[in-house]
C-alpha cells in the first residue's frame, strides 16, 4: 500500500510539473473491446500467442507471433468486427502471451489515474509481457505541453510506477 502511495504521488506531481490539464471530459481507449477482440483472433487462429495488444480511444490492435519469433502479424478491432491478418512484419523476437493470462477489470483500470488528475488525456491501454510472461498493463497519459507518461497499473488499476516518456 506505502509505494501504491508513493507511485500516485510521483504520478500527480510529474503530471502537474507537466501540464495544466483542461476542464473537458476526454474519450477513454475503448478496454471494454479487448476481450472481444482476443477472443476473435483466437476464433480465427486458436495456436496464436500475442506480442501485444493495445487499445486508444477507437479500435484495438493486436500483433500475435506463435513462436515469440521475429515476425508478427496484427489484427485490428473495431465495433465489433475483425480486420486482419495484416501481412507479416519483422520485428526483434520477444515475449509473448496467451489470450487467457489477460486479466484486468476494464470498469476501474483507469480508477487510480482518473481520480488523481485533472481530467487526465488517457490516449492507450497497452498489454505486453515481460521475459517470464507476466503480462504487464500500461497507460499512456498526454499532457497539454506535449510530455506523455506511462503508467505501470496492475489489473485492478493500481499504480505501480511512472515513467515519463
């Protein structure tokens, strides 16, 4: 709970030492399509493993890879519908996931941030994993200057670190 703590802290005196956020209402990257959007890829290719999903304020992105090998092949989701494959893309070999290890509650992952800052311009939700396959949550948040932070939450929407990028 202390670096829970510590962590909003850091969050909301990077975020004020960057910005003045306004007092308009901001769209939320659409979290609730994500599983939806696994399930569809998965439907469309049950062996596939994901490189990393990620969702803004209108469609989901998927990028999947069986072997963690260097090529992927991504999958975008929107209102509901598949598109996709897109043609294969090199990339440098990495972890990867399968859709069952995503487990976050899309009502409060926001929570933390929402109820920190001041009308927070949350641009992306992005899962990836780590090299044991942990999956990792991130939040990527733009300020009115232009500086964006990412924001290590777990699934529950807790802070777990800041990092300004």
């Amino acid at each position: 709970m202390r670096r829970r703590g510590r962590a909003i802290a850091a969050l909301g005196a990077v975020v004020f030492a960057l910005c003045g956020c306004s007092s308009e209402s901001r769209p939320l990257p659409v979290v609730d399509d994500i599983a939806a959007a696994i399930a569809a890829v998965e439907a469309a290719d049950d062996t596939v493993m994901f490189r990393e999903v990620n969702a803004d304020t209108e469609v989901v992105r998927m990028f999947v890879s069986s072997t963690g090998g260097p090529e992927v092949v991504g999958y975008l989701y929107a209102e509901g519908t598949l598109l996709g494959p897109a043609p294969p893309q090199s990339v440098d070999p990495g972890p990867v996931f399968a859709g069952d290890a995503v487990e976050f509650e899309p009502e409060s992952v926001f929570g933390a941030i929402l109820d920190e800052l001041d009308d927070p311009a949350i641009e992306r939700f992005v899962i990836t994993a780590a090299d044991d396959g942990v999956v990792r949550y991130e939040v990527f948040v733009r300020s009115e200057r232009g500086g964006v932070l990412a924001v290590q939450i777990s699934g529950d929407g807790g802070v777990l670190g800041v990092v300004p990028r």
